[in-house]
C-alpha cells in the first residue's frame, strides 16, 4: 500500500504527465490522432503548441501557482492566491483558457474574487488546478471543500464546474488516504445521482473543454483501466482538450497508485524544472498541512 506522501506524488506527478503527455494531442479527434500516431503512449511535446518534449501546459502551471500562494501563508488567503494567477498570466503562459483569463482581468480591475455566476463559463479552468488545495486540507474535508469552491470562483461560478471541482476533490482525498476505487465509485455515483448531466455510462464520447465532457471522460477512463500507464493513454488519445484530460485522470490515478507506478520513462522525460518543482511543493504542502512527509 502506497503511503500518503507516495499518494500525493502520484496525484501531483500524474497530473504533470498526463499533461505533458496529453499536451501533443490536444484539439486533435481520435481519429486524427489513431491517424497519426497510432496509439500515443510517448511524451513527445509537439502539438498546436509546439511543445518540447516534457514541457507542461496551464494545467500543471496553475496547480504551482496556487500551490506556491498556498504555502507563501499560514492562513487561507484567497487575495494571494488571485495575486498568484495574476502573476502567473503576466508571465506570458503558453495557454490560458478565455474563462480563466477573463475572470483573472476581473480582478485586477475590480478586486473582487469572485467571478459573477455564468450558465454557459463552465469549463474545465478551475478543477483541472485545485490539486494543491486537496493535499494540504487532506485532514480537513470542510476546509477542502470550502476552499477548493472558494479559488474555483476566482475564474469560474458555474453549478456544472463547481460540482466537478468538489466530486474530484473528494476522490482525490479519499484516495490520498488510502481509500480504494470502489469508494470512488460511489463518490461518482453519488455527482451523477445528484446532476445527471454528468453520467459516464455509456461514454458518451465528447471531450469539448466544457467541463461535463471532461468529467464523463475521466470518469470512463479511471473506472476502465488497472494500471496508471493504460489509465492515461486510453484517456488522452480519445483526443479534444487531451492535456486537462490526462492531467485530471493523472491526478487520480497517481493518487490511486502511487508514484512508483508511474512509468519511468515519463517522469525522465518531465520537464526536470517541473520535476523539481511538484516535488518540492507535495512535500510542502503536506507539512503545510500537518502531515508527514
Ligand atoms: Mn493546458
Ligand atoms: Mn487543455
């Protein structure tokens, strides 16, 4: 059994992988991708972003924003962790979703942090960066929730996006300590008994930005496949926002697995920077968060 420092390494590791690796496919179909790359099972970089090998996109980029902002304090501070987005764009990222940008340019004109609810801003901006709020709350399950809301509402104030963000939250959690994938399941059951909108059986086969698309995929391809390696390559070759996509199931099923079950060619093709970077702040955050690391 992995232990919770392995676990969260996995989570956060998985989720940098499974952006590099999904990054190269990213708004291509999966049938543009079985076209031209057969299975995609390597990091290669490439892509609409032309991407070196190993480099990561928004995704990982945002979780060490917030994370850093998280550990610049003792207390929740949701000021710095809007600071830390500003700080992040003006560092000229090479993506960044509309809804993240418009809701960051928000605040900086107005201050406010909290974007104004959207029926139609439901994408995947705010759940695909809410990693680091889960492994530091690990031990506080309100305090998670409340606080994975609260950096989700900088960007994004969506039903369909807030409930993505706090059903991922829980599982990671759960997962994190120890939990298994039945105990999962029932997480997911219990989002799409609530929203049905979000049910993942029969894979409906959409993998759009929107976040219901990208919740039905990750959900398929998590509860599909035993091993960290088939979880994410059958995740990111199903195509459209590939890069979130892997991240997300990344995430999950590092947290399931634990790191030592993340292929080592991945993780020597990681960006070493990034590498570095994830490693230092999973520690920091779980003796932010009074855990042992
Ligand atoms: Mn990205
Ligand atoms: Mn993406």
């Amino acid at each position: 059994m992995p232990t919770l420092h392995e676990r969260a390494l996995g989570a956060y590791l998985g989720l940098a992988v499974g952006d590099a690796l999904g990054a190269t496919v990213e708004f291509m179909t999966a049938r543009e991708i079985a076209i031209v790359h057969g299975v995609h099972r390597e990091i290669t970089g490439g892509g609409w972003l032309r991407l070196r090998p190993g480099q990561i996109t928004d995704d990982t980029q945002m979780c060490l924003a917030l994370g850093t902002a998280i550990l610049a304090h003792s207390e929740w501070n949701l000021g710095a962790v809007a600071d830390a987005f500003v700080e992040w764009m003006h560092g000229r990222p090479v993506d960044i979703g509309n809804t993240c940008r418009r809701g960051i340019r928000r605040y900086l004109r107005d201050g406010s942090l909290e974007a104004p609810p959207s029926d139609h801003e439901a994408g995947n901006g705010a759940a695909m960066r809410n990693l680091p709020v889960v492994i530091v709350n690990v031990a506080d399950e309100p305090a998670m929730l409340a606080r994975s809301l609260a950096q989700a509402r900088i960007t994004h104030h969506n039903a369909a996006s807030d409930e993505a963000t706090l059903t991922l939250a829980r599982m990671t959690r759960t997962l994190l300590l120890g939990g298994s994938l039945a105990d999962c399941s029932h997480l997911a059951e219990d989002l799409v008994a609530r929203h049905p909108r979000f049910r993942f059986r029969p894979y409906p086969k959409r993998t759009s930005g929107f976040i219901v698309d990208t919740m039905q995929t990750v959900l398929d391809a998590f509860f599909h496949s035993d091993s960290f390696e088939d979880c994410l390559v059958l995740a990111v070759n199903r195509g459209g926002d590939a890069d979130t996509i892997g991240a997300l199931v990344g995430q999950l099923a590092g947290a399931l697995h634990g790191v030592d079950a993340i292929p080592a060619r991945w993780l020597a093709r990681l960006d070493p920077a990034i590498h570095r970077a994830v490693r230092e702040q999973t520690d920091a955050l779980l003796r932010h968060g009074g855990q042992p690391c």
